[in-house]
C-alpha cells in the first residue's frame, strides 16, 4: 500500500467521527464517483399511484450516510429509499451532491408527510415536518410529473425488515 494510500486512509479515519470522509480502495486507478447505482446494487420496484420507481434502499447508516452523494446521473424512473427503525424527525442536505433532487418524507403507515426540493451542494439541513421512518429521494419535479402529493399512502413495511 502507497504512503498516500496510507496517508488517506489515516485522513479518512480521523474524518470519519465527523462523517466527512468516504472511500474507495483499488489497486488499478484513484476512485471515482458513481455515474449511478452500481450493476451489484439491488433494486426494488416502489408503486406510488399509477407511476412505478425503480428504488435503491438505504437501510444502513453507511448507505445513509453516502446517499446519493458522488453521483453523475440518476435515471428519471430511479431514486433512493432511506429506510429507518423507527419514526424520529429526519433531516437531510445535499452535501457533495450535484444532483438536484426532491425528498418526500414518509411516515411508518406510509403516508407521505411533505415534498421538498433539495439544491444540489446546499449544506442547509431540510428536516421533515414530522416525524417519518422513511425518505424518499427522486429527480427534481418526479413527485409532481407524476401528481404525488402529502397526503397519498404507499406501502413500505416490507423494506429492510432485517436490518
């Protein structure tokens, strides 16, 4: 291992009670952000009213933490659930973020609580107006090409169970 490599897993380290610091190690070339989901991510079909999304989950706090956070492209029928044990007021940023993107947070009966419309890079936390157990990332506008609104139920109580 390089003493850069060294150094930068030293830096990462030191970061990573901060939660500034995300790695990539390979042998071959510098890491280098996510174009989208890699082939290896599973996705999952997710309903809401006539319109289906395909959804990477987020049901660690590593994957919570990374987001969509490096990423170059989302495809429009694509997004990101963030799925957590239990309803607590949630809030999220667009912290090394190029995308802009919409949240909609959803609480544990599956009732979309609000929309918001993120900024990419905005470091300004966007709590939800309630407590909600899951958030719901799209391409800006999805939620209102498709007439999603506050209010509209999905069912989400098979997502993450074992984690």
């Amino acid at each position: 291992m390089s003493k850069w490599i060294r150094w930068g897993l030293a830096l990462c380290l030191a970061m990573s009670v901060s939660g500034a610091c995300t790695i990539a190690y390979s042998d071959e070339s510098p890491a280098q952000p996510l174009a989208t989901a890699s082939p290896a991510v599973m996705m999952h079909a997710l309903q809401l009213g006539a319109a289906e999304l395909k959804v990477e989950l987020a049901c660690t706090p590593e994957a919570q933490q990374r987001g969509l956070m490096f990423r170059e492209a989302l495809p429009e029928d694509q997004g990101m659930l963030f799925v957590f044990a239990e309803e607590q007021t949630l809030s999220f940023w667009m912290k090394n973020t190029s995308l802009p993107l919409s949240i909609a947070y959803i609480d544990a009966a599956g009732e979309i609580i609000d929309i918001q419309e993120l900024t990419p890079f905005d470091e300004t936390p966007r709590p939800s107006a309630r407590p909600a157990r899951y958030a719901l990332e799209v391409n800006q506008g999805w939620f209102k090409r498709h007439d999603i609104q506050p209010g509209q139920r999905i069912l989400l109580d098979k997502f993450c169970e074992n984690t």
